[in-house]
C-alpha cells in the first residue's frame, strides 16, 4: 500500500510541478508596451527662485491606429501642495513639431489634450514642453513635483487610459 501511494504522492507532485511552470511562464503580451505611453522629462533638476524649468511631455501611439483624441490633467503631487510657500504657475507652452515649435493652449490643471496637435500616426510621438516658472518670492529648499492622468482615443473607435504618471521633481534651491 505503501507503494501505490508514494507513487500518487509522486505523480501528483510531477503535475503540480508541471502546472506551476507553465502558470508561471511569462506571456508575449507581458512584454508589449502599451497602446499609449506618456513620459515626462525636465530641462533641469533644479531652479532656484524666479527661474524656469522647462517640463516636456511626450505621447507615443504603440497602436497600429492613429490618435485622434487626448484628454489629459496635470495636478501637484500631495507634497507640493504641503508646501504653501512654494509659488509657481505654467507660463508658457509648446508643441514639437517638424516645422519646429508652435505654441499651444490650454495651459493649467486639466485639459491638456488639445496641445498635442492633431493627429498622431502609429508609432509616432508628440511632445508638448510646458515652461514652469517659480515666483521670485516662492520659498526654497521644497520640491516641486506633478502627476498626470491621460485618455486616448483611436481611429478604429478603441481607446485607452493611463496613469498617473510622475514628473521628474524640480528642486527649488535657495540663492
């Protein structure tokens, strides 16, 4: 009896094993990017006050459809707004193009989308650089940090959120 049951114990064993590996096996879709990405990059890690720091953000379509439509906010992290003597505002804003740069609109803490231009092609991106100035009169040795929440829109009617996604923090240092 002894035998038989080793043998179950040893079989069931084996097929936990072989179940384990192939449940544990990574899948092709794992290693896909997804249908939209949004990254964020500065010009420059810190500032001091009443300077600029330039804030790109740039949408890549992984999609094999064009973009049609972004929605996108850019809210302060939780730790900047406990700073109240951390003064700054958007005050300018580009778009990327072949030509070069042309400006954009809707500057501020919510819709974002229309700065991206029109249409955006597979595999393409676009980037937008907000200009971020600290008042002269803003407080020092803070960080100033956004995040950012995106929705796009594709050509065949799908579409896809993402985030939140961080900014690159700006220190602002003292003079």
């Amino acid at each position: 009896m002894r035998s038989t049951q080793t043998r179950r114990i040893g079989l069931a064993g084996i097929l936990a094993l072989v179940l384990a590996l192939f449940g544990l096996a990574p899948t092709a879709s794992a290693a896909e990017p997804g249908p939209a990405d949004l990254t964020f990059t500065t010009d420059s890690a810190t500032t001091t006050p009443g300077g600029t720091v330039n804030l790109s953000m740039t949408l890549t379509n992984n999609r094999t459809y064009d973009v049609w439509f972004i929605h996108q906010t850019i809210e302060p992290t939780w730790l900047t707004t406990q700073r109240p003597d951390l003064k700054y505002g958007f005050t300018g804003c580009s778009l990327a193009t072949a030509a070069g740069s042309v400006p954009c609109t809707g500057t501020g803490p919510a819709d974002l989308g229309t700065n991206y231009g029109a249409t955006i092609p597979p595999g393409q991106s676009r980037t937008v650089t907000l200009t971020l100035q600290v008042a002269a009169d803003s407080g020092c040795n803070g960080n100033i940090g956004f995040y950012s929440y995106f929705y796009a829109e594709f050509s065949d009617s799908s579409n896809t959120s993402g985030g939140p996604v961080y900014t690159p923090e700006t220190r602002v240092l003292c003079a």
